[in-house]
C-alpha cells in the first residue's frame, strides 16, 4: 500500500465519520425542535373526550360539563318532558333539526338524542354565546314548556334544544359529537360507536 493510497483511505475514513458525528449532532438538535411542536399536555386535556356518569343522575336533572373549553348540558329527561316536546312544534323555527351542522346524524331526530331520556347540547345560545338558563318549569299562563332561556336577549329553546320562533337565537343548540360508552356512561367529543 502507498502513502497515496494511505491518504486517500484516511481522508475517506475523516470524510465519513465527520459525517456521521455531523448528522447525529443534527438529530439531536432537531429532537427538542420537534417535541416542542406537539401540542402541551394542557391542549391536549382540553380536546380530549370527557366522561358524563348517569348512574346518580334523577330524571329531571341537568349536568354541566366542560369539553373543548365549551359548556354542555346533560339532561336526563322526564317521561312529561318527553311528552310536552310534540305539543310545541309549531312555536320552534327548526322543529325537525333540518340544518345538519347543528348535530350529528344520530341525534337529527325529535328528541335530538341518540337515548330520547338523554339530551347533551352545548350550553352556547346559537344568537351571541351566551349561556342559556335551565327553566323546567312548565307555565301555560305565559306559553312557557319548559327549556332553556337566553336573558342577554330572549332567546329561548324548548327541551330538546330547538329554539322558538321570534327570538333572536338564528339556530338550534349544537349537540356536541358523543356516544354511550355503557347505559351509564356517555363520553362527549367522540362518537365512533353510537348507537
């Protein structure tokens, strides 16, 4: 072998392991680069699905839970709550939930339920944002069903979540993505799997 050839073999040798260390001191600097663009655990929490129990809840009950950083409301209705949603249909703007973004195909029904005992909608008023008040109490002296009210502005929405005519909610209340994980467990923001 030559001092030529031993030269070149060396040079080869620099070439190669310089880079090697080169692309490796890359990838470690690009490791926390990349990391860093993955949402925080703080994000991540607030897309994630949320778990509603239903064991404790009583007919007649509402929850209120946050998903996404959104209100929903978890009724569990009642057999006359059920009953009264018919009666009024001629009040609401959209009884037959006809504008489809406001909820998933399973729920575009009359109760807007995937289980008509369970109503979840976002706790948004469809008008400005505002967040509407539970009021089941039925008053026939005034019209008044029992649903949700808007105080900022008057909108109201009956307890299946469609609003009423003449009020200045434009839209039903949206019913949030959601399945039955059991009979007593409803996970909101995933509905791979409703029935």
């Amino acid at each position: 072998m030559t001092e030529d050839d031993l030269d070149r073999n060396r040079r080869h040798f620099l070439t190669v392991a310089t880079l090697v260390t080169g692309a490796a001191g890359a990838g470690m600097v690009a490791i926390p680069f990349i990391s860093s663009l993955k949402p925080s655990a703080r994000a991540q929490a607030l897309g994630a699905p949320v778990e509603v129990p239903l064991a404790s809840m009583q007919p007649g009950e509402m929850v209120r839970v946050l998903w996404r950083g959104r209100l929903v409301f978890v009724l569990r209705r009642t057999e006359e709550m059920l009953a009264r949603l018919p009666e009024i249909v001629d009040e609401l703007r959209d009884p037959n939930s006809e504008l489809v973004e406001q909820q998933p195909d399973y729920a575009a029904n009359d109760t807007r339920s995937v289980k008509p005992e369970y109503l979840v909608v976002e706790g948004s008023c469809t008008h400005l944002g505002c967040a509407p008040i539970e009021d089941f109490d039925v008053r026939p002296a005034e019209g008044w069903e029992g649903g949700f009210f808007c105080p900022c502005h008057g909108s109201k929405f009956d307890l299946a979540g469609r609003v009423y005519k003449g009020v200045p909610a434009p839209s039903n209340l949206r019913v949030p993505p959601h399945r039955f994980v059991r009979d007593d467990l409803i996970l909101i923001g995933q509905d791979t799997g409703a029935a």
